[in-house]
C-alpha cells in the first residue's frame, strides 16, 4: 500500500515520551487532501475545502484523496499561509480523518490572552522550525517551556487539543498533564454592561476594610468589574480618609490612601537636604528629563522642588532593546505622578513600583480605568516580542493597578505637605491631564500630551484653566506644523471612505487604539451618510479592549457621549445599528471582515504590530480598497512608509511582498495641539524657563523658533539626563542675550518731531546703563522701520549698507542669493563656499531666495542654531506711551 517518496522524512519517532526526558525529537503532521492547481499555482484542498498554497514543488503528483505528510507554516496571527508537501499515501476515499500536528518543542512567544503560542521545534539536520499554533485561555504556559503538543486543522489553524510538560523540574506523572481544551471555534460572546443579576459582594467589602483598618463607618463608591472580580472606592466620611477593595473569588485586598497632610510642616528643622546655593528650600526647583528629551517615547521627568524629589510619568520607547527611561537618575522619589494612559506616559510604571515600592502614584481617575488595559497590553507585547525584554509580570502589572491612587480634574491636592497639586484637563484622550505643582515660592506645569481643540472623545484644553508656573514642561508633537481643520478633516474622511464602500471595497483605518479609533467609529456612527449606506464598522485589536473601557465609563466622555446612554443605544457597539459596529473577537473572524464593503478599524495606528498590518498586508492588493492613515505616524514606522508609496510600487509588509494597487490617503486628526495652540499655551503660563520636549528635532526647534518665544523666555530642549536649575539661563545664550531678560524693556523716551524727522532723547542713564543701547550707539548708524504701531530700530553696518544697496539694486547677486548668510557663502557647490563675499558678486550656483530648494540642509543641534542667531545683532523697539 504504502508509496512513500524519496524526499527526506521529518523525524516520527512516536515513542512516549517519558517526564524528564530533555529535547526529544518530534514533529509529525498528516493532513488528507488533494492537490490542485489553479492559473498555474499548486494547493492542497483539504476535505472541509480550506486550501493551502503548495511553497515547494510537488515530491510526486497522485490523483484523488491523499493522506499528506506536511511541514506547515505560519504567519503572526497563526494562520497557515502555505505548506510544504514531504510525502504522501493512499487513502480510501471514505475516510475520514482528522487533520492532526503532534510536536515536541519549546515556548518561545505567547500572544494576547495566550491565544497564539510560538514554539521552536527542533530536527536533527534540519531545519528548526517555529510554528504559531491557537491555544486557550486556561492552557497556562510558560515561556521557554518544553511541550509535547498534539493540535488539530480548524479552518487555516492549528488548534492545540493537548499538551504535556517536559520540563525536569516540574515534578513528574500526572502533574505534568495540562488539560486538554475545547476545539470548538472560540468566538466571545459581546462584551455585556456588568449584570444586575450578580450583584457585587458590597458586605465583604465593608467587612474587609473593617478588618484592616479598624475604623468603622466606611462608605462605598459604586463597584467597578475588574477581570474576575470587583473593586470599590470608600471613603470615610468622618475623617476624609480613602481607601480601596478588591475582591477576586477568594482574594481579598484593601489598600488605604496615604493620609491628606493639610498643614505644612516645618521639614528643615528635620530633614538634612542641601537644597540650593542659599539653602533655601523654598526657592529650589530643578528639572532633569529621563526620557522624552529631543525625541518621543518613554516620557519621564525628575523635578525637585522644596524638599521634594517628584518624578512625572514614567512611560517606555515602543520598539527597540532600550524601553526605559534613564530611571538610574532617581535618588530618592517621594512620589509619582502620571499625566495620562498613553505607553510612552506610563507604560515603565510598573517598574517604577517595584523598585520604589511604596513610594505613592496618583493619577486621574480615567487615566487609571484606561492604564489597566493599556498596561495589560504592555506586558504581553513584551512577552510576544522577541527584541523587548520583559520588564515587569503580572504581580507588578496587578500591585500597580491596586496602588495606583486616583485625583479627580481640576481640585487641589497636597500630597506631600506644602506641595500643592492640581490635574489640569489636557483635552488629548479620555483622563488626560497636565500637572501643575507648587511649592513655597516655586511653580512647574508639566503639560504631558495636550490638545487645545475638542474632539468626540474629549474636551480640548482650556487656556482659561492654566496657571502662571516659573517653568514649563511642554510637549512639542507638532511644533513645526500647523494643522487643518479638524471637522473638514473628518468630514473628508467620511466622504473618502463613503466612496471606497459604495464601490464594493473595504477601508482599513489603523488607529490609535485609545482615543483616534473611538472619536472615527463616533463620526461614522453619527454621520447621515453612513446610516444610508448600511455598511458594517468591524473593530480589532487592542482597539476592542479600550473601546470596552470607553463604554464602560460614559462619565468620562463628554455630554454628546452620555446622551447615546440616555437614549438608551450602545455608543459603540449596537449590532441594531444601521451601521453595526463589530468586534473581531479572533484571528479567524478576520477574513470575514473583508469578505464584503466595510470600514475596518484596527490597532496599531503606525501599523508597526497589532491586526491592522494583517489587514493591510491582504488590502493594499485590492485595486477596490484602501488604507487611510488618521494621526502621527513615527518618521521610520510602516505606516510613514505607505504614505510614500504609488500604484504598483512593492512593498514587504508582514513578511509578504506586496503590490501596491490600494489607494492609501493620509487625514489629519490629531491629538495634538499645533504651533500656534503650543505658542497660546507658552504664553498664557509666561513661564521664566521653557522647555521642550516630547518632539522631533524639526519639531523642537521650529517651535523655540516660533514668534518671539526666544525673546521672552528661556528656552531649554535638554537631552537626558541634563539639569535645568530654576534662574539658571541655558548654556547656549550669549551674555547680551541674558542682559536682555533681565534688564527692564520699557522706559520713557521724548520725541521731538520735525518735518523732515524726529528726535527721540533716550534718558541718559539708560544709554549709559543697558549695554543694548551702548551697542546702537556705537554702531553709530541705525536703521529705522516701522512695524505696526512699533518703530524698530536695528544697528546698520558698513557691510549691511552694503547689502542694502546691492537688494536695492534688483540685480541677481550674493545679497539676494538663498545660499548668503551672515555675510558668508553657504552653498557647498560654490568654489566660494565658507568664505565672505562681496554681495554685489555672484557665482553659477547663484539661486534667489524664496525659491524653493530641495535637500534643504538643516542645523544639526541647538547650540548651531543659536549661535547663528547671536551673530545678529539684537533689534529694539520703541513702545508708543498709549500701548503700556
Ligand atoms: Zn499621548
Ligand atoms: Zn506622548
């Protein structure tokens, strides 16, 4: 019967596997099927009809129902992308077999809830495979554990039926046997409101924070449903105190909120601190960033303000082999402050607790509901990916949470004594917040992330709301740009995606899984057009989790949120709606939500993991569809890439090489506020220090550029690791510069006009006091402009007269060329380069300014930039006396 081929066998050994037994070699998978061939491409069809792409070149054509020995392959959501055929043989054409993998190998990547598990299977002489097989919840492994798997062909996957441990130290005999699971499809019911059946167990709670705290009279906050299990707030009315329950089956857990301190105390008298040059410890404030600096990612700051050290959010860089922000700084935290949920604001958190366990952490009470998902989420991106180390488990993921004290928007709060707080509302996703801390003489606002513009989601940042601070920590996302209209925005995604659907096709939308993706499933949900349409919205990713929390938590969002509740609709997901919003609960539901016209709207935005690359990688080929990119993409995400890309371009995305034939749009609804919201904020906190952070190099400096912000502040952009000291001017200002702010800018002047002219009499003290005007004076020749009510005097030089004359003149010279600066020839290409010039010259690579010019060349760093600009002599204006 049999007719096994000559091809090389996959080692079959199917002994049984004795416990303690190190790396026995199995790998055996037989599938039944027949080989096809469609336009030219062989498949095998197995008997439920599920093909799968032949990768290599049949050992031997057979006609009719084989039984194949395979050796599959997988893709990162564990679908099988194609196989490899080894050998075959005969089989009556009634059987009946199941699809069957059995495998010996080690754990090497567990995905979201464990529902995909990587193993490493190792053949001698051979190739090591990795496969990606679905699992359950309840399997509960462990990474780099050695198994004996038997899983079974559902649809495209492989679905582990059972799994032993080898592992020697895991005891042996019955111990080892992990239970075998359900290969029923495991499709999640939708996410209900926590049921009034089950009401919470309020008498535990109570009980319990009798217990520990032997104080009666505890009044509890409605429960919240956390994973198996609920948690309270109380409060105790007669003292002020807070504390929190959690209930999980047996578990019991109450921590008590530190007390509030409402008096300041005399800390001098008792603390040994060196706080400044004069010791004073209500003047000290010194600011040192530990991420985030000239760049994005892993937000963190350590601020010592009176005799405090605080630190300001603690987040991670997304990708790479260096997450964490430069947390060796911290001497001493006395507490942790977090602006909002984002991962680059608060995904190091959990290290922070468990190396200064203890030390307090507050937030907003929606940073807190979003930072367990968004914190989950972290920990198994980490477990999943081979090039994160894994930074913190499940007891500091759980200890966090449980720790994590909550402090509503826009109320004072002294958590420290004499440290006054206060969480400003940032307008830049649900709980967002900006941080604003007082301390004897001493003020810093922190803004995190903010977005002066209202959203669906949230309500924009109010300027009325901000307080004066001595500095600013202010992000600086889009300081080079100035965006479009929000709503046109939205609306011409509305209609861009309308137009797409009518057509047959599908749009992908990769969101932000926390704010963007919400406010565009609102949009479509409320927009006329789509209700004519009927078209459903399908959801995926961690998108579908923090949706869940939005739902859960109407209280947050803004009133044309709550007003869905009130008429009784689901604001995010009603299967009645005429545009259903659905969410992908499997990797297997994903071809269904291509299958006809829809929206998608999957994590992650820059389509750098998450569903929304699976997507991508199967609509970019489809001429009918799309992908529109809705916020910031990272300069080297995939999601920058596809912007860039035309028709019949290709592309690797998800290890697949790809046709470019979608059409691919970019839409502007950003989170952020632009250059001229980040100036109104600058200038509404008049802070002595500004500094810079969270943006890209173009970003920073056009924004310390921007208006006069150089004139009336100085400006900070820190790397890590440097220390701003609060009256300390940056080291990159020239000393005339530093005259400039601290000398008064207004006095008194006479002006005595004539016909031809008129005489301005500057006070004698002035120009013998203030080096600026000794600096127009001997110049001797000043020029004169008039800018608004303003008359702007500026020193003339021999060569700016020059210079003048040669502009004057209209001719094409040096004067007017792009390339002449400071006097000097800057184009490379000239033979003249570096040298000073005669303006009235000109040479070949002459080019008039104001024409555009391509490879731009930009300053490296600050200290460049500014230097260029203190060549510049500084200009003076003359105040009319109405305008003081
Ligand atoms: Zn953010
Ligand atoms: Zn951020």
């Amino acid at each position: 019967m049999s007719d096994r081929t000559a091809m090389p066998m996959p080692n079959m050994i199917d002994a049984t596997i004795a416990a303690g037994t190190s790396e026995t070699e199995i790998f055996n998978c037989t599938w039944s099927g027949e080989i096809c061939s469609i336009e030219g491409v062989m498949y095998l069809q197995c008997a439920d009809n599920t093909r799968f792409r032949v990768a290599q070149k049949v050992p031997e054509w057979k006609e009719g129902k084989r039984s194949w020995q395979i050796i599959p392959s997988t893709d990162s959501t564990a679908e099988v992308s194609q196989v490899t055929l080894v050998s075959s043989e005969e089989l009556p054409s009634d059987a009946e077999v199941a699809d069957i993998c059995e495998l010996v190998g080690r754990v090497i990547q567990l995905g979201k809830r464990n529902a995909l598990v990587q193993f490493k299977i190792k053949r001698s002489e051979q190739k090591t495979l990795k496969l990606t097989l679905l699992n359950s919840q309840n399997l509960n492994l462990k990474l780099s554990q050695l198994l004996k798997v038997q899983a079974q062909r559902v649809g495209k996957f492989l679905q582990i039926l059972s799994a032993v441990s080898l592992d020697e130290n895991q005891g042996s005999g019955a111990e080892n046997q992990i239970t075998p699971i359900s290969i029923l499809p495991t499709v999640e019911p939708a996410k209900k409101l926590p049921s009034p059946e089950t009401p919470p167990p309020n008498d535990a709670a109570l009980t319990a924070l009798l217990e520990e705290t032997k104080e009666s009279g505890w009044q509890l906050a409605p429960a919240i449903k956390r994973r198996d299990g609920w948690e309270w707030e109380a409060v105790l009315p007669t003292t002020g105190k807070r504390a929190r329950v959690l209930i999980k089956g047996e578990k019991i857990k109450v921590y008590e909120y530190a007390p509030e301190i409402k008096e300041i105390v005399d800390l001098e008298s008792d603390r040994e601190i060196k706080f400044d040059a004069q010791n004073n410890v209500n003047t000290r404030l010194i600011v040192r960033p530990l991420g985030a600096a000239k760049g994005i990612g892993a937000s963190c700051f350590q601020v010592f303000i009176g005799p405090y050290e605080i630190v300001m959010d603690c987040g991670t860089r997304p990708k790479g082999y260096d997450p964490l922000p430069a947390l060796d700084h911290l001497q001493n935290p006395n507490l942790l402050l977090i602006t909002h949920a984002h991962q680059d604001h608060i995904g190091a958190v959990p290290v922070f607790q468990a190396r200064f366990p203890g030390v307090r952490m507050i937030c907003t009470p929606g940073t807190r509901e979003i930072a367990h998902v968004m914190l989950q989420d972290c920990l198994k991106v980490q477990q999943m990916s081979e090039d994160s180390p894994e930074l913190f488990d499940e007891t500091d993921l759980e200890r966090t949470l449980f720790r994590l004290e909550t402090q509503p928007i826009g109320v004072d709060f002294e958590p420290l004594p004499g440290l006054k707080v206060k969480f400003i509302n940032a307008g830049h996703i649900v709980g967002a917040a900006c941080i604003y801390m007082q301390y004897g003489d001493r003020s810093i606002l922190y803004t995190g992330d903010y977005n002066t513009t209202s959203s669906r989601t949230t309500e924009g940042l109010k300027l009325a709301d901000l307080p004066k601070a001595d500095m600013l920590i202010t992000e600086s996302t889009y300081g080079a740009d100035n965006h479009p209209n929000r709503k046109a925005q939205e609306s011409a995604l509305l209609e861009a995606i309308a137009e797409v659907v009518k057509k047959g096709g599908n749009v992908l939308v990769p969101a932000f899984a926390l704010g963007r993706a919400q406010e565009i499933i609102l949009a479509i949900r409320t927009s006329a057009v789509f209700h004519k349409l009927q078209i459903p919205i399908f959801v995926d990713g961690l998108v579908r989790a923090v949706t869940d929390v939005f739902r859960d938590n109407l209280t947050l969002l803004p009133q044309s949120v709550k007003n869905f509740a009130q008429q009784k609709q689901e604001p995010f997901f009603d299967p009645n709606s005429p545009s259903p919003v659905i969410p992908i609960t499997s990797p297997k539901q994903r071809p269904l939500a291509m299958a006809k016209p829809s929206v998608i709207i999957a994590s992650s935005g820059m389509l750098t993991g998450g569903p929304s690359i699976y997507y991508a990688s199967t609509l970019l080929e489809r001429e009918n569809s799309a992908i529109f990119i809705s916020g910031y993409t990272d300069e080297e995400s995939p999601g920058r890439l596809l912007q860039n890309l035309n028709t019949g371009d290709t592309v690797t995305l998800d290890g697949k090489e790809l046709n470019v034939r979608a059409q691919v749009r970019k839409f502007n609804l950003s989170a952020h506020a632009d250059k001229v919201g980040l100036t109104q904020v600058i200038h509404r906190v008049n802070p002595q220090h500004l500094i810079l952070i969270h943006g890209s190099h173009e970003a920073l400096h056009e924004l310390s550029r921007a208006g006069d912000l150089k004139d009336k502040y100085y400006i900070h952009i820190p790397s890590v690791g440097d220390e701003i000291v609060y009256g300390q001017a940056p080291g990159h200002l020239s000393a005339r510069k530093l005259v400039q702010f601290d000398l008064p800018t207004e006095f008194e002047v006479n002006v005595e006009a004539e016909v031809e002219g008129a005489w301005i009499r500057i006070p004698e003290e002035i120009v013998e006091t203030d080096p600026r005007w000794q600096m127009l004076a001997e110049t001797g020749v000043l020029k004169a402009k008039w800018e608004g009510f303003h008359l702007k005097l500026s020193p003339l030089t021999q060569r700016d007269i020059v210079v003048e004359e040669a502009i004057a003149s209209g001719e094409d010279c040096c004067a007017v060329c792009n390339f002449f600066r400071a006097g000097k020839c800057q184009s490379e290409e000239s033979p003249l380069f570096s040298f000073s010039v005669d303006p009235t010259s000109k040479c070949l690579e002459f080019i008039r300014k104001g024409v555009v010019v391509e490879n731009k060349v930009e300053p490296e760093d600050e200290e460049e930039i500014f230097a260029e600009e203190d060549e510049e002599i500084d200009d003076f204006y003359l105040l009319p006396e109405d305008e003081n």
